[in-house]
C-alpha cells in the first residue's frame, strides 16, 4: 500500500551553544526518509529557532513505510568547515500507517486533539549519542496511503502491535489465529572495518539506524504472516535483540495473532485487515459470524519429528472442532477435549478471561547450549531458526506429555558469551476453553454448536452441520465451572513416566490436584486464595573454568551444568515457599546468565496459598551425627518453625478450607496413596514420552541459613511480579503511582551463594528505603534480569510499579511498624503531600528536558497493562526505541552510575514526548530491555545501549474491571 509523507518543521528550543564566541547557534534541519533528503534554511545566531518550513514531501511503497524511520537531523551551520552535528530524532511512522478504508470506529486511529488519523505533532527530545538530550524540536508528520491496485500485493499496515500481556481493554476476540515469530540477522556496523576509521557518533548513529530498521522489517514480516493465519493484531508482541558480536545482531519477535473486535461495534461491525475484500470472502460475511482455530497436526509426533525444522502456517487450514462433553459415570469425570494438538500450540498472553484456563499442567522448559563459530553462513538466518525450532518442538512434546494442548505465557529468552549462546523457552502447559474469549452475542448463538463455539469457516457442506448438531445435542448439560478447576490436573497417573504426589481438591473433594503449583501466566480469575502472595526468588551462582581455546569445551562445561543449575534452583524455591507456608507460585521467570567464569541462575515469581491445593508441610530436618550436631539442627528447627508461624501470619494464611474440612470430619491429609476409583482423572489423551523430573528433597542447614536471611519486606509493603496481587482488592489501589527502573552494577567476586544472596537483599532493601514515603504501597510486575558484562562485574536491573494503597486496607499495621524488628524494619514516615502531587514515572531523577517546561502534559509511564483507576479509551500504537548513549568524560560527568541514570531519564522522556505527539497520555506494558553497559574506567570511557518499547494509549477516569 503506498503512501505519501509530509513533514513540516516548525521550530526548535534550548538547543546547545555552538558558536562560542556569540554564544548562539546558527542552526538548519535535514529531514531524511529512504534514500531522499530535504533541507531547512539556516536560523542564524539563536538558540530557540523558528523555522516554519514548507511541507517536505516523500513518497515510498509500503515495504519502505514500515521498515524506514523518519530521520531529522539538527545541524549547526559552519561555513569554512564541516557541519557540527547537534543531535537526530527518529520517527516510527507505523503508528501512522492505518488503512483509509477501515471500518469507522472499529479500529481506534492515531489522533491528537484534532482529531486528524494520520498526523503526528509535537516537541521531540533532540537526542545526541555522545552529549544525551540537547534540546527540543518541534515537527508535524502526516501520512497519506493511497489505494493498493495490484490484488497481489500484501501489505501489513492494518495490522495492530500489542505489547499488552492480556487482551486489550475494550476488545473482544473474534479468532484466534495462532502464534507467529520471525527472525532477521544482519551484520553488526561496530564490528565492521569502516569503524575504525569513523568517528564514535558516526559509528553509533549507523548502528542505531539499522537496529531500528531491523526492528521495522521483523514487525512487516509478522504483519504478513498474521494476515496470512487471517488475523489483523499481534498480541502479546515481544522483541529481542541479541548482539552476538562478530556473528552478528539478530532480531528476534514472537506473538500471538487474533482478529479483534470493538465491542460496542461488534453486532454491526468487525474489526478486519487490510485486505478487507479478500478476509470476507475467505472467511464469511461479518454477519455470519464463525471462527477460525488453530491448523492440527494429522499425525501423531514421533521422536523423528521432533528433530524436523516446522513449515510455516500458509493457505487454508483445517477445522479445529472441539467439544467438551462432561459425562458422569459413577465417579469418572472426562472432558471431550481435542485429542490433536496445534502444531503451534504457543500463546504469548499471561493474563486470560475467567474461565478460559480449565487445566494447568504446569511449568515446561527447555534448554540448549550454541556455539556461534559453528554457524556455517552468518548472514542466513535457517540456522538459528532451526535452533528455534528445536526447542520449541521440545516445549511442545513435554505440554502432550502433562495432557495439555496448549503453552501459555510462553516466552523465549538468550544469554551470549563470547562464542557460547543458551537459548531458553519456557511456558505453562495447560488445558483452555476458548468459548470464554467469545463474546456474548456469539457464544449464545453457537450454543447449539461446538461446546467452544470456535467453528470452522469452511464447513459449507449443510449435512457437517447437521451432523454435528445432531452429535452436540446427545452430549448431556455442561456443568458449571468450578473455580478449582485450573488446579485439577489434566493427567491420569499412568500416563506420567515419573512419581508424582497427588492429594485430593479441598474444594471439591472430588478432583486430583498437586501438592505444588508453579506456573508462568498470572493467577487465573476465580481461583480461590487465601491471605496475600509475596515475592519469592531462587538464586544460583556457580564457577566455571575460563577458556581460552575454542568454545568447544567451554560449551560442553556449560551444558553439562545446567541440569544442576536448575535442579538447585527449584530446590531453593520449593525450600522457600515451605517455610512461608504457602504451595503455588504464578508469575514465575527463570532466567540464567552466562559469564567469562561465573553461571548464574536467578527465579522469581509470586508465591501464594491456594484453597484447593494441600497445606504445606513445613521441612523436617534429622541429625544422626554428635549431639552437637544434634542440637544445631534442633535450633535451626525452632527457628524454621518460628519463621513459618510469622510468615503465615504476616501474609493472612489462615487454611479455612482446611478448617472447614476438619470440622466435618474429613481428613485433610496427602492422598498421594489412594487409587485412581478412589480420585477420578480429568483425562486427555496424549502420548507419554520419556522425560527427566528432578525430585526435591528437604534444604540442608545452608538452605535455612539462606532463608532466613532474606527476611520480609517492611509492613507496609507488598510485592509480586504478577500485575495483581492475588489476595488483595484492586479498588484498594489509589491513582496515585510510580514505574521505576533501577541498574546496579557491583565489582568483586560473587562466586559464593552468600555473596549473591546478599547482593539481591541489599537491592531490595534499597527498593523498600526509597519507596519509603509511598507507604503503603504495592510494589508489582516485579522484573530483575542478570547480566555478567565482564569476568568481575555483575550486573542487576530490576522494574516495576509502585502503587499506593488506601490506609484502609492496612488497618492497624502501619502504626505498627515501628514494632517491628529487622535489619530494614525503620518508621516509614508519610508525606502530607503525596495525595495532592501527581508522581513522575520515574524514580531517579528526570530529565532537565521534562522539568523545563511545565505546559508539557503529564505522560504515564507503566509496564503494567493497565494504570490502576484509569480506563483505556484508545490505543494509538505500538513504539519501539533503540538508543545508544556513549562518552568519552566518564569521570567529568559524574561518574558511569551518573551516565546511566541520566540516559534511563532521557529514554522516559522521549518515549513520553513520542505518546504526546500521538495525542496520548500514557504508556502502558512499557518495558526497558538490552542493558548493554560497557566501562573503561583506564580510558574513561563508558557506553550503554537499551531498547524500549509500550504501547501508546489514552486514559481517562474510570477502571478496567468489568
């Protein structure tokens, strides 16, 4: 779909002093896009310049639209020497790139008060890879595409981006078409000879251009892919960058692709592609309404599969016809689930509707170790994909194995070192409905459908229809749901290779569940909770010998640690969630770092104690040494037990289930023994394959010593990785909030669990001192990434969003907390003003660009998917920055921690300058990944790297709950 780009400069402020003996600035615009370039006139002597050009005019096909940036260049004017460069502003122009032909009100349209759908207007941050921010710029954009007149040409540009781990607010799904990923590589300009004879910020804005026209090309090729599964939005949208040196850079997106309604406009009117004319007569009507499932694999994998690179998605696909059927039979209880399994059976998404998890199998994960070198064409990415694929495969056939169809929250992560590359994939297995993400108009018209309502949209053959009516309606009354459901699991007993310890549901009384839960999306709406969760976090650090040779060795070293890696760190957790008394952990995240000498593991999520689960036991601990070791190991018990009691009372667990099941005469106790009559299977049908399951046993004193130390957080706080926490109610929230980013960079060995432990209890203690006047407050979507940039150096960043709480919902503990004993138990003193103030989203301090202007419009910034008391009217656009920030006068400026903390502040403002010129005030989902930082202390040099990314929205008053 081609287009036209208009581009109007209209003034500029607070640029810097060029010209040092008139203290002014004699500064000009050259406006870039593709291969064409325009210049402005020259504004002599001021440092506030008004240009007010004409409207520079760019024409470009829509493969140029999506992948090109918009380039303004601000330069000084020298007459007898070269330009001085004052500083680029890049422009993503997708945004803009929303079809004409869009159905009116169904796919919300960049706009600002205007209300114009195609133009961009506002001040842009002139950022600068050597000095930062250098003053502002103010430029209007406006998009115009034309009608594509080849029927075979695609084009992507009606294809929304989410970066939202849940449904956008105020959509409904109308297909889910399935999980789509691409990959590009290309060579990496630092690593090339022309930079040793360019100057730094040549080097830098080179480097910084095409990361951001990589990121372009991986999103139009998802876009095609996503109309070609016949979807028009990716949701879930995630994008790495891994810089694998010499290799490389490779650019990496997955998502999930659906087809999305507005629900005011959905009885009228559907939310559909570009190629609108082809969707309808590819898949109906909009009045006749049918879904599309996920393509089926007709034959069963084998362990020759599983070594097989898979095809993409293209042409039609089959239907994927499921029914459940709930058939009572004396004591058994079957779902009539689909017995094949997607090909692709991925989805990105954390957070679902109530209902759609029936099942959770848990936890499944898969790991490789890579040698870069041994990659036969660098610039071709089969081979990487091929890695992919692998692990992926692996993912899939461990999901068949625990009885499920599908992997939720699945994600997929890389650490590099040298020439040693370990790819992660990780996700929960688990059993869904998908009749619950329809809506309502739709599930009360298929009733007499499929039991998911999910049909096919080429069953044009009358007697199919009639058939399969005819088969639904012997099927007897789906019961209704049970809010233990997601806990029942989807196994029988002899379909798992391995022991595994079953109990009987406190809920139901009826179901089998695990004694222990983990799972990487949130807590599904509707499970039972008692008390609060808490922050709970496994970390492992282990030597490994440096080599200097080729990474063979090295390589082999590494995969032969990771299974102990791992096995030590789900030791650690189930340890810790023991002696906290709880027995589920959601939100969880394993992430392992590879360094020059040192392997570290880290594993954070949200532990809680779910109703329907058995009560945890707490650890026993035996001595059958002297009586010295005899006594040591009776101390360590009583402390264990005390920590256990003031645990279970500090996060409100009081077992009522369990309570009420005593007084009427029922035991509580593991039914790990009971037979398969006694407890019925919720069976599906699924291969059992050979798999490796790693047995916890009880923690040594080390463990408790580990556990002990790490105490909990002050009183009047409460952290979790998830979104919400599960146990407290979202209207207790306040508006009033606070995202943060903080980057923590220690010398020194942290070769000891010790040391490591205390390196993390250190940062959160900081966390809690600093929040102090925010009490009480609620610290969520917790995020800490590990890095090693050098065989010395340990590198942590953690995000989230603080949010306050209503002195309500504390009651007493608040003034309590001068009481309370601890290393950080200190009076957290409040702030009379803290309620009339708005809170910037930030906690370092900002930028001079955002504290210079007071007319500028407040920008929320979250990596939250919603802003608590807040409702999303619009969304305007996915954004995706990449920076790189050097200096050459580390110490001048402060020092490297100065350097990074003003680049963090200079990255918010500019992604708030970007919302604001799209006519939002907030962004949401915003994540900050790609921490490159690189000091040379000798040289007094230091360079960082970070890519950032949200989706531009606009709030206004009210909630999202429904």
């Amino acid at each position: 779909m081609p287009g036209k780009v208009k581009v109007k400069i209209i003034a500029g402020r607070n640029l810097p002093v060029m010209d040092r003996s008139g203290d002014t600035t004699d500064a000009f615009v050259e406006v870039k896009f593709g291969s064409t370039t325009f210049k402005t006139e020259v504004f002599r002597k001021s440092l506030n310049p008004f240009w007010n050009s004409e409207w520079f005019k760019f024409e470009a096909d829509d493969e140029e639209l999506q992948d090109e940036p918009l380039q303004i260049r601000i330069m000084d004017h020298d007459t007898y020497s070269a330009h001085d460069a004052i500083g680029k502003v890049f422009v993503d122009l997708n945004p803009l790139l929303v079809p004409q032909s869009s159905i009116s009100g169904v796919m919300e349209q960049s706009s600002n008060a205007t209300g114009n759908a195609t133009m961009l207007s506002g001040w842009f941050p002139v950022f600068d890879t050597m000095h930062g921010v250098r003053g502002e710029i103010s430029i209007r954009v406006k998009v115009e595409l034309f009608s594509d007149v080849s029927r075979y040409r695609q084009s992507s540009c009606g294809v929304r981006f989410f970066n939202s781990l849940s449904i956008p607010s105020g959509y409904k799904v109308y297909t889910i078409c399935g999980f789509v990923e691409e990959l590009v590589v290309n060579d990496d300009p630092e690593y090339q000879w022309i930079d040793k004879i360019r100057t730094q910020r040549s080097s830098n804005e080179a480097r910084q251009t095409l990361f951001i026209k990589l990121s372009g090309e991986v999103r139009r090729r998802i876009g095609l892919k996503a109309l070609e599964l016949g979807g028009n939005a990716v949701i879930g949208y995630k994008q790495t960058f891994d810089l694998e040196g010499e290799s490389g850079v490779v650019v990496r997106g997955i998502g999930t692709v659906m087809n999305l309604n507005r629900k005011q406009h959905f009885t009228d009117s559907l939310l559909t592609s570009a190629h609108s004319e082809q969707s309808s007569e590819k898949y109906g009507s909009p009045t006749n309404l049918k879904l599309v499932k996920l393509p089926v694999v007709k034959k069963k994998s084998s362990e020759s599969d599983l070594s097989m690179i898979p095809k993409g998605i293209s042409g039609s696909y089959e239907a994927h016809v499921s029914h459940i059927s709930r058939q009572i039979s004396g004591s058994q209880y079957m779902y009539g689930l689909q017995h094949e399994m997607p090909e692709y059976p991925f989805l990105t998404l954390s957070i679902y509707p109530r209902s759609f998890v029936v099942h959770i199998g848990g936890i499944v994960s898969a790991r490789s170790v890579k040698l870069l070198d041994r990659i036969t064409n660098p610039d071709e990415p089969e081979t990487r994909d091929a890695w992919w694929a692998e692990l992926r495969m692996e993912i899939r056939s461990h999901a068949r194995t625990l009885g499920c169809t599908f992997v939720l929250g699945y994600t997929e992560q890389t650490s590099i070192c040298d020439e040693v590359c370990i790819l992660s994939a990780s996700g929960t297995a688990a059993v869904v409905d998908f009749q619950q993400l329809e809506p309502q108009e739709v599930r009360t018209r298929n009733s007499s459908g499929s039991c998911f309502g999910m049909t096919s949209s080429f069953e044009k053959d009358k007697s199919f229809k009639d058939q399969r009516v005819k088969d639904s309606s012997t099927l007897p009354e789906a019961q209704e749901y049970l809010p233990c459901s997601p806990c029942h699991v989807p196994y029988a007993r002899t379909t798992i290779p391995c022991p595994v310890k079953l109990a009987r549901c406190n809920v139901c009384r009826k179901y089998k569940v695990p004694d222990v839960l983990l799972a990487t999306i949130e807590v599904p709406k509707g499970v039972s909770v008692e008390g609060k969760g808490s922050l709970i976090q496994a970390r492992v650090c282990r030597s490994k010998r440096e080599y200097r040779g080729g990474g063979d060795s090295q390589a082999k070293e590494v995969s032969d640690a990771l299974p102990f890696l791992e096995y030590e760190l789900h030791r650690q957790l189930l340890a810790k969630l023991r002696v906290r008394g709880m027995n589920a952990i959601f939100g969880l995240n394993v992430a392992v770092s590879i360094g020059d000498k040192q392997l570290i593991g880290v594993a954070t999520g949200t532990a809680l104690y779910l109703s329907s689960l058995p009560p945890s036991r707490p650890p026993t601990l035996s001595g059958t040494g002297s009586k010295e070791d005899q006594l040591k190991v009776a101390q360590l018990s009583k402390k264990l037990m005390e920590y256990l009691i003031e645990s279970r009372e500090f996060y409100g667990i009081e077992d009522s289930t369990v309570k009420n099941l005593q007084e009427n005469g029922e035991d509580d106790s593991d039914h790990s023994d009971l037979s398969d009559d006694e407890i019925p299977d919720l069976f599906i049908p699924g291969d059992a394959k050979d798999t490796c399951v790693l047995e916890i046993d009880d923690p040594s004193e080390l463990d408790i010593a580990s556990i002990l130390a790490d105490g909990r957080p002050p009183r009047t706080f409460y952290s979790c990785t998830t979104e919400k926490l599960p146990g407290l109610n979202w209207s207790r929230l306040e508006s009033n909030y606070l995202s943060f980013t903080r980057v923590w960079q220690g010398r020194g060995a942290y070769s000891s669990q010790k040391q490591l432990d205390g390196c993390f209890n250190t940062l959160l203690q900081g966390l809690y001192f600093q929040l102090r006047k925010a009490s009480p407050c609620l610290i969520s979507g917790l995020k800490f990434s590990v890095d090693l940039p050098d065989e010395e150096i340990i590198q942590v960043t953690i995000s989230g969003t603080a949010s306050k709480l209503k002195e309500a919902s504390f009651g007493q503990e608040a003034n309590e907390n001068k009481n309370i004993d601890g290393p950080l138990m200190f009076k957290l003193d409040e702030d009379p003003h803290f309620r009339e103030k708005k809170p910037q989203a930030k906690m370092e301090s900002h930028s001079k660009i955002e504290a210079a202007h007071s007319d500028h419009p407040v920008i929320e910034i979250t990596p939250l998917s919603q802003v608590p008391g807040s409702r999303i009217d619009k969304y305007l656009g996915n954004l995706n920055f990449f920076f790189i920030r050097e200096s050459t006068s580390i110490r001048e400026c402060g020092g490297f921690s100065t350097l990074v903390a003003s680049f963090i502040s200079e990255v918010f403002a500019i992604a708030r300058a970007h919302v604001a010129a799209l006519g939002g005030n907030a962004m949401v989902s915003f994540t900050m990944s790609q921490y490159v930082l690189e000091h040379n202390s000798h040289k007094n040099q230091g360079q960082c790297l970070i890519n950032a990314s949200g989706d531009a929205v606009f709030l206004s008053d009210g909630s999202n709950e429904e």
